[in-house]
C-alpha cells in the first residue's frame, strides 16, 4: 500500500482513494474527493480575494525563518495599532 503524497504542509493526496486530505491543527484532519477539494479551493480563494478588499481587515506581512509569511488582522476599532 502506498502513503500519501504532502502536496503542501498539512495536505495529502493519497491515491490510492483519490483522496485529499487537510490537516487543521494538530488534531483534525478533512477529506474531500477530488472535486469537493477543487471546489473547497476556489471557494476559500474568493474568500480570501474579498478580505483583501475589506476595509475591516489588515494583512501584516513579516519574515520567518528568512521567508515572507503574512498574517490577517481584524481592523481595530480604535485608531491606536501595534
């Protein structure tokens, strides 16, 4: 029997169900077929495109490790940011 193949961190094809499954946190994982996945992506794209554009959220962007990570905010209330 083959393992799964990471596609990314904490996502796997395993081929021989034609599954892809995505690790969230240390403790749940999701498995979609391949078409529910597809779908999922475009969903969560189109999520991510319209918080880019809201005025209500801030993208903080900051290095790691020597690699460009970014990090979503809620938009404080108050004019004071850290």
């Amino acid at each position: 029997m083959s393992e799964p193949v990471e596609l990314a961190e904490g996502i796997w094809f395993d081929e021989v169900t034609s599954t892809i499954i995505v690790g969230v946190g240390e403790k749940i994982s999701v498995a979609f077929d391949i078409s529910e996945f597809w779908e999922f992506c475009e969903n969560i794209s189109f999520a991510k495109s319209e918080i880019k554009n809201n005025k209500k959220f801030i993208i903080g962007i900051y290095e790691e490790d020597g690699i460009e990570k970014t990090q979503l905010f809620l938009k404080s209330d108050t004019e004071e940011v850290n």
